[in-house]
C-alpha cells in the first residue's frame, strides 16, 4: 500500500510540474519565443477560440500552425505582453492547466478595430485552460475581453 501511495504522489507531483511548466511555455511562446511550438504543442492540437478573427480552429492541428498563428496575432500590434495573473492551476485528474492572464498592448493600426489608433496602449484578460498528454498540450480553450477599466492596475 505505501509503494502504491509514494507512487500516487510522485505522479501528481510530475503532473503538476508538467502542466506548470506547460503554462510557463505557453505564455513565453506568445510572448514572442515562436520555437518554443515545437516543444509544447502536439500533433493533432485542437483549439477552442472565442474569437476566430486570427485564427481557423480547424487549422490549429500542429506546432506550424500555431506559430504561425501566433505571428498574425502578435504582427497586428505594436507591442504585446502577455503575464499571468491567477494560475497556473492544475488538475492532474484531468490533465488540464488553468489561468487567468492579462495581455498589454501598444496599437499599430493594423487590427480594424475602432480604437486603434496607432501608439494607443490596450489590455486585454482572458482565460486559457490547455490540455496536455505526454508533455505536449493537446488541446486549448481560450477566451479574452477587452478592458475599458483596468482594475489591476
């Protein structure tokens, strides 16, 4: 019974870890660090967006095309950061990784919204939960706002 314990607890450990460090990855890729794909994102990747203005979900099926969607989202703006600010939080059941994130920007004039106005800053929040199996993310479900008032700020 204790080796079956010592292991129980070694794997949530590693799955913990693993779904940590997934995150991590995630926001440094769309941060900029596009190789990091390669590393992090499985063939046959499936995406759940809540906006499909950039990307085709049904495209999203490998480490290629999430980069490239991450270089036509990044090229729309001036500047875009991305940071954490709840998470990551891991369900090892699962093997899901959950956050809460928030993204400041500087507009180029490139996105066709009506208030891009080149140089003005923006942020946006949003939710990404990834799914992971044998340390690649196997899939994601992300969804994002627009904020008019930052209350973190």
């Amino acid at each position: 019974m204790q080796a079956t314990t010592a292991t129980t607890a070694i794997n949530i450990n590693e799955t913990v870890v693993t779904g940590r460090s997934l995150w991590d990855s995630w926001t440094t890729m769309w941060n900029g660090d596009l190789p990091l794909a390669h590393d992090i994102i499985a063939d046959g990747f499936y995406a759940h967006l809540s906006n499909t203005l950039t990307a085709d979900p049904a495209t999203l099926r490998n480490a290629v095309e999430v980069e490239k969607w991450v270089v036509r989202v990044r090229s729309r703006y001036a500047k875009l950061v991305y940071a954490t600010h709840a998470g990551p939080f891991v369900d090892v059941t699962a093997q899901t990784v959950t956050c809460y994130w928030k993204a400041r920007g500087v507009f180029a004039g490139l996105t066709g919204k009506a208030g891009d106005i080149v140089g003005k800053e923006f942020t946006v929040v949003g939710t990404d939960i990834l799914r992971f199996e044998d340390g690649k993310i196997t899939e994601c479900w992300t969804m994002s706002v627009p904020l008019e008032i930052d209350p973190l700020s």
